[in-house]
C-alpha cells in the first residue's frame, strides 16, 4: 500500500488554533504539530465551540493530513513533589481532552524526571499516573511516549524502561511512542551510520513494537553522540549524518507514520521549508543538500 509523504513541522496557534493549518500549507506540510494551549502553563482557558469548529472544518480541507499534539513542558508524572505530581496529572488528562474535541488522535508528552528517586521509583510513578488518567479520558486519543535524550534525571531515555511502561499497561492500545532522533541520538542510540540506523530500529521493534510507533520527530544534534545533551540542529548542521534521514524517509515499515521537523527556525520558516523539500526528495530518493 502507497501511503502519501506526511512530513511537517511544529506549527504556531499563535492568534487562533486554525491559522496553524495555514502557516503549515505555506511551507509545504502535509503532516503538522501543534500545542492545544501555551507550552508554559498546565491548563489553558476551555475551548468554546466556535474555536473547535473552526479547527475541525479548516482541517477537512487542508492539506495537512495528520495533525500531532504535543503537551506542555511543564508536566512530570514521576514528580518529588506530591502537588506537582498531581498537578501534571490533571494537566495531562485536561490536554487529552482537548485533543479530543480538535480530532487530534496523538498526544506526545515527555513522562518526566524522577529527582533522585531512582528510575525504578519513577516508572512506578509514570506507570500509576498513566493508568489513571487513560482511565479518566476519551479513547479517541494516544497518549505518547516520547523518546527522551536521558539529560540529568529524565526518563524514557532508553527503550527498555518505554517498554517497562508498555509491558504494565493494562491499556496498550491507548498507548504509542514518539521517536526523536535527536533524543536517541544523545541518549546513546548509534545514528552514524545507515547500517546503524537499521541496528536501532531492529532494536527498536524487538523491545517495544515498530506496531506502537506513532510519530517521528526528525531534529538533528548539537549535541555529540552519547552526550546526553537534548538540544535540536538544523538537517545536516549537527552531530547525525544526512544519510539517516534519507534511510528514515526511504525506510517503508515507517511510511504511514507523520515525521516532525522540531529543527531551529526563524519567523519566516525558511529553513523548515528547506528541509521539507530535503525530506520529500529524500522520500522520492533524489539526492539533494542543503
């Protein structure tokens, strides 16, 4: 089966949650990210029917075909402190309901850091938040897994400890996995190499599943390999070569999943409409650069 090229960026709901789709198709998206509410804050104004309507009919005809959400920052399901712990819980489950009411079938979100409790304490935490808030929300949405870069405390760094969280889930089906390349990257997952790359997605399917992945966020790395350093480089301005990305593109296992520039930009976009073009041709197997 031909599936359509979904690739994209994270868009801006700067002004009104539908103009995203039109920042989005002026760069040449066909898939996008967006956040329902401001990354800083746990829990935005409700959505009045007007706004989620206007979302809903721009959507129908758009372009874009796959829109991905993405939690705020602030949330840490394995927090020290009990108010906070339970204040991401109810942002979370606050942010899988208006994802429902927008249509939007993937929430990413980064489970957290567990300061010093010790990561088996942690996915304890993560786990037992998880199971609550996807007993507590519409099955409309996933929640998502994102594959982090393993910087101080933070969790999911690794495949074994998503699939810990997989494995305890009684709601598999709720859940699915955001892979980041720069995230992986730095936490030790060898992208040097396209005969690498197909080592960490074997890797990948045999601890969590290729069935479970969902999105892909496609960011090179400041940072070196191993690092442990979670910060975003323009396509070929970074540590991961550009061959990687062409194997991701080219690679048909992954071809139904939406790929996400989270690369530095400006506010012309010009650089993620590059990259677009980069991807696409990547996808056709045209050799092209930057």
């Amino acid at each position: 089966m031909t599936h359509p090229i979904l690739v994209g960026a994270h868009m801006s709901i700067a002004k009104s949650m539908h103009l995203a789709f039109e920042r989005g198709e002026s760069i040449g998206c066909t898939a996008m990210q967006i956040f329902t509410k401001s990354s800083r804050m746990l829990f935005g104004k409700p959505l009045n029917q007007e706004e989620i309507d206007l979302f809903l009919s721009t959507a129908q005809h758009s372009s874009i075909k796959n829109v991905v959400a993405h939690a705020g920052y602030l949330i840490n399901l394995c927090a020290k402190n009990e108010t906070t712990e339970q204040q991401s819980k109810n942002s979370l489950m606050h942010e899988l309901e208006r994802c429902a009411q927008l249509g939007i079938k993937n929430l990413v979100f980064h489970p957290g850091a567990h300061v010093g409790q010790g990561a088996e304490q942690g996915l304890k935490k993560i786990l037992y938040n998880m199971e609550y808030i996807l007993d507590h929300t519409p099955e409309t949405t996933q929640l998502t897994i994102e594959t982090m870069a393993g910087q101080g405390t933070t969790l999911a760094s690794t495949f074994e400890q998503i699939q810990t969280l997989y494995r305890s889930c009684s709601q598999k089906k709720r859940l699915a996995v955001c892979l980041d390349t720069c995230h992986i990257f730095s936490a030790g997952y060898n992208l040097l190499s396209s005969k690498n790359y197909q080592l960490v997605i074997e890797h990948f399917d045999a601890t969590i599943g290729l069935e479970h992945l969902a999105v892909i966020h496609i960011n090179d790395s400041f940072g070196t390999f191993d690092s442990h350093i979670d910060r975003h480089a323009p396509l070929g301005k970074g540590k991961i070569p550009l061959e990687i990305f062409e194997a991701i593109m080219q690679d048909k296992r992954l071809s139904a999943i939406p790929k996400i520039l989270e690369t530095p930009t400006d506010t012309s976009m010009k650089s993620w409409r590059e990259e677009i073009i980069l991807l696409k041709n990547f996808a056709h197997n045209k050799r092209s650069s930057l």
